[in-house]
C-alpha cells in the first residue's frame, strides 16, 4: 500500500490500558475493524475522510493497541471520528549494560608510516595463547577520547595507529567477546610486540553475585515463572528455556532466542542458569519456569516501545509471576507505562534496571511508580585486578567499606532495591563472560524475588490482581536490608 508523504509510526491505544473493553463498545469495534485490516494486510479507510487511510502494522489484541503508521492529515481525522483515542509516538529502549569506550578520533601525525603504527597482541595468562575477536582501544588522550581502536585477529594481534613507534597510553581498554575477563591498564608504554595478558573465566570464581548468595540448590525457584524481556535468551547449556516470543516487527514469532547481542542470555542466567562449577554456572533460581521475549532485532542496538508492551502483555497472558526488564534510556511513554500498569493490576510485577548514565535520575521505565526500580552494587575483591570493573569502584562505600555503589549506576528516589551489578559471571552464547551495569543487578534481584515468591504458598495462591502483585513488592522489600548508603542509592537495600 501507498503511505502518503509526512507518515509515522504511532501506537494507538484505547481510552484507557492496553484495551478497549466491554464498557467502550464502540470503541472496542472500532479496534476490531483496525484488527481485521492488520490480519489482511489492507489499509484502513478512516470514515468521513475519503482518500485518507492508516496502515496497521501490528496489533497486540482484537480490542486493543495497535502499531500504525499514519499521516498528519489522517491523524486529524482519526482523532475527530474516536476522540477517545491516543496516540503515543514510538520510542526506542537500549539494553542497561555498561557501555564500552570507543575512541573518537586519532593522534595527530606528521607522517602516516609503518612506525606509526603498533602491533600489540592480547593473550591469556594461563597459556599464553592468542586471544582473538577482543576490542582494543588505546587512549593517549582519554578526557578527549583521542586514541585508536581495533579487534584481534585469530593470532591475538591488533594494530593501532598511534603516531609513533612507543607511546604512552593514558589507558589501555580490552573486551574480549567471552571466556575472560576485561583489561584495563593505566600509563601504559606500549611498543610493537606488547603483550596484553587476560585473566580466563572460571565458573568456580567468587563474584559479587555468589559472595551475596553462593549457589542455589536444585530446584529453588520452583512453582515460579519469569519472563525475560530482552534480546533473546538462549540456547545455552545451563539454560532451560520452556518458550517465550519473538515482538519485533517483521521478525519470526518464533524466534525468541538470542539476537547475537548476548545480553539476554546473561540476564537469563543471573535468574535461572541451572549448571554447577566448576564446568557451569549456576544462577540464583534454577528450578523457576524461564520464559524469553524477544525485543529488540537481529544484532539491533535499541527496541520499540511497542515491541517491549506487546512481550509484556504476552508475558501476563503466559501468567508470568515476575519480568525481568533490563533496559531502559528512552523518553518515558505511555504505552511501556500503561503496559507495566495493566500486568501489575493482573499479578505480574515487573522489576526494572535504573539506567547506567553515571548517578544521572532513574532512567524510564524503572522510573515509573508500579515498576521496581533497581540499582547496582560492586564489592572491592570480587573481580580480578587489571580489570574494567576497577573502574567501576566509587563512592559512597557501605558500612562495610569492601561495597560500593557501582560509579555508572543511576541513582533518585525511585530506586526500590540495589543489586549485584559489578563483574557479574553468567552465560552467553558460547560460554560464559562478566558483565556490568543494573542491567546484571536488575536479574539478581528478579532471581531472588523468585526464590522467595516460591517459599511464600500464601501469595502464590492468591487470585492474579494488583493486591498479589502489592504482596510481591511488600515481601521483597522486607527482605532487604540496607548496605549503610542513602535511599537515592539503595532504596530498601540488599534483598537477602
């Protein structure tokens, strides 16, 4: 079909949540007829506006919202024919994972020659072999972020333009893809030849997540289901998936498994990873039903608000207790909010990170009232050193000064609860990688609440609707205790 010139994406939605309902009828066939053309693939001719048509892209339910893609003229005169409508434009979420740091441009040189440029080669410390497909960027200016960036080839070698044959690095950032930790180095020397050594990852390793929690028995979690909204989860070894959905537009239903991102699958794993060091991890609720909801696209850096209230939505329907949202960093919307609302009202709870931009407020959707909000914690000793995460360690320190609230960790009044977030070890496509940001404290803190929903029949058994929902919240906020920093920072504190 034809779109007229000017056209963009909306969601629309009923007068009130995510449908039209029994006590707006009118309204409610009005959505149908918009339903009907979705399934058909036709446009949709708005009354008394000849010529003027919408293009429905996705619908969530028959009576509900809908994803159009419309012109300022026919949104004139949709609103004249169903004033009760809204219209809510389409935003984007990003994952809630430390971002890495890239250079922005390169050191000026007189002369591009062979000397101008250094090899150095990454390698790991327990055999010394090459490590390839890691992320090398070289800082000799890093308030600026002058430097050179590059990957590893499969002998472990990156060549960097740096402008001389030796030079001093202000810092020196590697990420390896999985299987070893990150570097970072400080008033660094380098040459051509330089040999950057990376600590490998043991699952048997004590991070902050198992200094808190250890390691779960079989079973723990059980009766409890979480959905996982993100880029996908799985397949893994330690991972049992028992089914989900794939929201984005255009892609495969179906196909809820990892978009290649990874993040998703590290997020499963925190909640439900059911293996056992030292060959596995193994993550706080093994035994819960894990579901996936895919949001955001094959190797697609950010997903549509539309996408994220239709896995939500779906995820209510699977009667999910608990989802887990790791993401954040759009302009807050009403249809991620609405959607958050309507599965609180039908016992689900959704519990949110609050966002890595470096103690700036609470990012939406952890922002809002019925989500809960959850910041990151680091604790001194349980990463090796030389690595990223030491970067990480700031102020304020707990009562006990080895705690810290991890320096990119969003902070306000919003936040509920803190969480593990700091060099946190968990699955991803391949193996197992640290990673950091309230993205990672989000499912420590969803694990848990699953563990604890499973100890607690009484809440388990009642009817699916807000009070059961407020039951969730009010019995995890119990079982926090503070770490000695303020509210902004922790909330109720530390589930334990």
């Amino acid at each position: 079909m034809a779109t007229m010139s000017g056209a963009q994406q909306f969601i629309v939605l009923p007068t009130r949540g995510m449908r039209a309902g029994a006590e707006h009828a009118a309204l409610a066939g009005f959505l149908n007829s918009m339903h009907v053309a979705t399934a058909s693939r036709t446009a949709f001719n708005v009354r008394g506006a000849p010529g003027l048509t919408v293009r429905v892209l996705d619908s969530i339910h028959e009576d509900g919202a809908k994803l159009v893609e419309i012109a300022p003229e026919a949104m004139v005169a949709l609103r004249t024919q169903q004033p009760g409508l809204r219209l809510v434009p389409v935003v984007y979420y990003r994952p809630a994972v430390v971002p890495r740091f890239a250079a922005a441009s390169t050191p000026r040189t007189a002369a591009r020659t062979t000397a101008a440029t250094i090899k150095l080669r990454v390698v790991s410390k327990a055999d010394g072999g090459p490590v390839a497909g890691a992320m090398v960027v070289a800082f000799t200016d890093f308030a600026h972020r002058v430097g050179a960036q590059g990957t590893t080839n499969s002998k472990g070698e990156v060549s960097l333009r740096l402008g001389a044959a030796s030079k001093k690095l202000q810092r020196l950032y590697v990420y390896p893809e999985r299987g070893f930790w990150s570097g970072l180095r400080k008033g660094l020397t380098v040459t051509s030849g330089t040999q950057i050594g990376l600590e490998p990852v043991q699952p048997s390793f004590t991070d902050c997540l198992r200094h808190f929690y250890g390691e779960a028995p079989d079973g723990t979690g059980s009766g409890v289901t979480v959905g996982v909204i993100d880029t996908g989860s799985g397949p893994h070894p330690d991972l049992q998936i028992e089914g989900g959905v794939n929201t984005v537009l255009g892609e495969s239903p179906n196909d809820f498994g990892d978009n290649g991102e990874g993040h998703g699958t590290h997020v499963a794993g925190i909640i439900a990873a059911r293996g056992l060091p030292p060959r596995g991890l193994r993550g706080l609720a093994p035994g819960v039903t894990l579901r996936s909801y895919r949001v955001f696209g094959k190797n697609k850096p950010s997903a549509s608000n539309f996408a994220i209230a239709k896995a939500i939505d779906q995820a209510v329907t699977d009667q999910c207790d608990l989802i887990n949202m790791s993401l954040g960093g759009g302009a807050p919307d009403e249809a991620t909010r609405v959607a958050i609302e309507d599965a609180r009202a039908q016992g689900t709870l959704a519990i949110v990170a609050a966002g890595n931009d470096d103690r700036s407020p609470v990012s939406f959707p952890a922002s809002d009232a019925l989500a809960i909000a959850v910041s990151a914690l680091g604790r001194k000793g349980t990463f090796p050193k030389g690595t990223t995460e030491s970067g990480d360690v700031a102020a304020p320190f707990g009562t006990d000064k080895n705690n810290f609230v991890a320096g990119f960790s969003n902070i306000g009044l919003e936040i509920d609860l803190i969480g593990s977030g700091v060099g946190i070890l968990s699955t991803v496509p391949g193996g197992y990688a640290p990673m950091s940001g309230t993205s990672m404290a989000c499912p420590a803190v969803t694990g848990f609440a699953a563990r604890l929903l499973a100890r607690r029949a009484d809440i388990r058994n009642m009817p699916r609707g807000p009070a059961r929902s407020d039951a969730v919240a009010q019995a995890l906020f119990e079982a926090a205790t503070p770490l000695g920093f303020a509210p902004k920072f922790e909330g109720h504190g530390l589930p334990r």
